[in-house]
C-alpha cells in the first residue's frame, strides 16, 4: 500500500486526503467514509476515487488494508538470542558444507577474473568478501552498485560470485543473465537453494538463516555469508603456501 506509483498517480486532492490520513491515521481506521470525506473538506465520491487508485474496491477494503499497512509498520521486538548463529555455524561444518567450501575454491583457482556481485547489506558483504580474497593473493573486484551500466564484455569467460539473502534480486538476476551471455561460471551464495539466482547459477551454497524483518526492512543475519568466504579465503591460503613447499 502506499508504493510510489500510486501515489505518483494521485492529483492534487487525493494528494491532500493522503496528507491527512497519513496525519490521522489511527482515527481513519474507524471512520465511516461520510465522516472522512466531511474532515478531509471533500466529497464522498473523491474518498471512493482515491481507494480505487490504491487497488481497493470501497472504503471498507482501503480500512482493512490500511489498517493491516500500519501494523506492519509497528516497532516490534526483534530476536536477541544468537543460538539460531551458533546452529546455523554448527550446520556449515558438516562434511556436506565442507564440499561445497572445497567446490567454491576450485572455482576461484580456476579463474583470473573474480566479481562478486551484491546489492543492499549483500553488496557490503560482496565488498568484504572481494577485499578478504585479493588480501589472499587472489585479485577480484566487486559491483555493489547493480544500477552502474556494467561492460561485462571485460570479463569474457570469468567467475561471477553473487551474493543475495533472498535469492529473488531482480536486477542481480539481470546482471547475472549478461554475464552469461560472456559465458562466465556464475556462483551464488544464498539463504535457500530454492531461489530463482540458487536455480540460474553454476554452483551455490545455501546457509538456511531464519529470516527476519521490520515491517518491510530485511534485518536477516549475513554472517553466514561472510563465515562461508573467510573459510573459502583461509583455505585458498593455506593451499597456496603448501603449493610451495
């Protein structure tokens, strides 16, 4: 409710009801529409026009869904205990996990030209991730910024690392699609192999985190993404220094 098309689609009267709903909004939840239409200093027909532009069929509707719009928006207590963290890192230590970590660093070996992709809290952990394994000796660059018009020409045949907790990112799926196209091997560290980027991609591992929000915010755990690439980086390090010997 309340997306911006919406309102981008609203003239300058319906503008107005919003401004004093939005203002009211814990007495408009019980108003009859007569009553609202008589505060608001407009017509019934106006009230009707202005919840049809927000996909609802009456009055009735609009109160329903803006009172469910407004419970989400209510502060809640979020989860102090950290022993789902410390499961989840017990469950990344099974022999299973350990293929994968071993899988991920064959990849990296493998190829000279290493992007991690990410957007959001993803994209910082992408930035950290590309940071740990060029500190490694294993140089990579990372696109946090999924709207920065990207030739991926230039990364003919490479490794793509995408990061998304929710697996779902449309513009990651675009940028990923584009790689492709270069024939890049694409690697996606996600919470769900269930995921449309899980599905579309090469290789990936999957952490399981419980999901967590704020209303409409994503304050979902990403240290089981960062855990997966400091353990990838270690390894890459320590095969590097007994390749020596």
């Amino acid at each position: 409710m309340f997306e911006c098309d919406e309102i981008k689609n609203l003239n300058e009267l319906e503008l107005s009801l919003y401004e004093y709903i939005m203002k009211n909004s814990e007495k408009v939840m019980y108003m009859k529409i007569r009553d609202l239409a008589n505060e608001a200093h407009m017509s019934t027909t106006t009230v009707l026009r202005f919840c049809r532009k927000l996909n609802c069929d009456g009055f009735s509707e609009f109160k329903l869904k803006f009172k469910m719009y407004m419970d989400s928006k209510e502060d809640r207590k979020i989860n102090e205990d950290t022993s789902f963290i410390i499961d989840n890192f017990k469950r990344l230590a099974s022999d299973e996990f350990k293929d994968k970590i071993n899988g991920l660093c064959q990849l990296i070996k493998e190829h000279d030209n290493i992007v991690f992709l990410g957007g959001g809290l993803s994209g910082i952990v992408g930035k950290y991730g590309s940071r740990y394994i060029t500190s490694i000796g294993k140089f990579s660059i990372y696109i946090d910024d999924l709207y920065y018009p990207m030739n991926c020409e230039n990364f003919k045949r490479g490794l793509v690392i995408a990061l998304s907790e929710s697996g779902e990112t449309v513009e990651i799926i675009g940028a990923i699609n584009r790689f492709k196209k270069e024939k890049c091997t694409i690697a996606s560290i996600t919470n769900s192999e269930n995921t449309t980027i899980a599905k579309i991609s090469d290789f990936n591992i999957s952490y399981y985190i419980p999901e967590e929000r704020i209303g409409t915010i994503d304050i979902t755990s990403h240290l089981p993404p960062m855990y997966i690439l400091e353990t990838v980086g270690r390894k890459l390090y320590n095969e590097k220094i007994r390749s020596k010997k």
